[in-house]
C-alpha cells in the first residue's frame, strides 16, 4: 500500500513537472492567437514599399528578434518568464539566420535609397522604429507572457526554421500589444478607502455621532459596485 501511495505521489509530481504554467499574472489570460502573416499585412510592421517575398521575411524575422529582444529587458521583472536566458539561447541556435536577414534587410535599404549612406539612414530609423513599437505600458503583462512563450518555443524549434515561428506568431505578438485583463473572474469589487471624522465636536460624550454640528455621518462608505477588470 504504501509502495503505490509512494508512486501515486511520484506520477502526480511528474504530471505537475511536465504541465507548463498556464499563467503569471492572471487565472486566464486573454487568448491573443492570430493568423500567420507574410509580412506586408497593415499593423504587422513598418511598409517596405517594393520589397521581395524575402525582404518581407527578413523584416518579420527581425520584428520577432527585436520583440524577443525588447522582452528580455522589460520582463524581468518576472524571472520565470526566462525572457533573458531564452533570448540569449535564441541568439546562438538561430545566429545564422538571424544575420542572413539582417544582410537581406540592409540590402533592402541599400537598394531603395539613392546612396548607401541614406541606406544605412533608413536602416537605423527602420531598427528604431521596430524597438519603439514594442514599447508598452498598459500591456506589460500580456506582451512578457506571450513574448515569453515565443521564446521558449523558439529554443525547441530546428535551426533555420525562426521564420517559421516569426510568420506563424507574429499577429499573437501585436495582439498581446492591446491591454487585457483577468478572463475566468471579469469582475472586482472596489473598494473605497474611508475614515469616520474623528473631531471631538462631532461625538457626544456618550460616543454617539451629533449630526447637527457635522453633518450625515460619512461612514461607513457606501456600496462601491464593482468594476469591470477586462478591457
């Protein structure tokens, strides 16, 4: 009996081990899932007017990495998210690819300026640009767990296949952009903070509140409602 107890224990520890967290911050959190993009969808990125099948690729890739990327800065504030350690990890099994699009990229700007030098111009307000758009406050929560799932998955996928994950998550990644919060429990009460007015000319000697020099007695608060947590 007490040999099965013990494996019973041991199978639910596994169980538990194996099942990854569902979430950090909320019981649920919004489902931000979208569908793949090629790269020239409106809202996805910054337009590349005239670019190829694989500039496009090489924008998205280079979306996801500065996501990725902006993630490990802002989200440790949660170390299970492991958005530094992933990251660093995608960095090293994805380094090929990741410099191959960068190259298509300045290409890109090289070809669609008058000179290399406006080229290069282009291609820094382009990295600036792609930064700043993942810049949130509002959506802090939804960006740094989705951006955080991308980037564990992305560590198990074969070298050479981040364009895959780029296309495939990139509309999860703008939509987690958007503030959301608590899905299974919507609602809260609010509640407001109150005191009693504590004068001495407000109480008789006998403790009793005297209405006629101070007025409705403001306590306690009255009944807040509720507000309602989701967007």
């Amino acid at each position: 009996m007490g040999m099965r107890f013990a494996g019973a224990g041991i199978a639910a520890a596994v169980l538990l081990t194996a099942a990854p967290a569902s979430a950090q911050f909320f019981m649920q959190s919004k489902d931000f899932s979208g569908a793949p993009v090629v790269g020239d969808e409106p809202g996805i990125g910054q337009a590349l007017p005239g670019a190829t099948r694989e500039e496009l690729t090489a924008a998205l890739v280079w979306n996801m990495r500065a996501a990725l990327n902006v993630a490990a800065l802002q989200c440790q504030f949660e170390p299970t998210l492991l958005t530094v350690s992933n990251y660093n990890a995608i960095l090293a099994d994805h380094k090929k690819e990741l410099k191959d699009s960068f190259d298509t990229l300045n290409k890109y700007f090289v070809r669609t300026n008058k000179t290399a030098k406006l080229g290069q111009a282009a291609l820094d307000q382009f990295g600036t640009r792609t930064y700043s758009a993942f810049a949130t406050v509002a959506a802090q929560y939804n960006f740094c767990q989705v951006a955080a799932a991308i980037g564990r998955d992305a560590i198990f996928q074969p070298r050479g296949s981040f364009a895959d994950i780029a296309r495939n998550r990139t509309r999860e990644l703008r939509n987690s952009l958007v503030p959301w919060g608590e899905q299974r429990f919507p609602r809260y009460y609010a509640a407001q903070a109150t005191l009693p007015r504590m004068e001495a000319i407000c109480w008789s000697k006998k403790g009793e509140w005297v209405a006629k020099k101070c007025g409705p007695q403001n306590f306690p608060p009255p009944y807040a409602g509720v507000a309602v947590a989701q967007r």
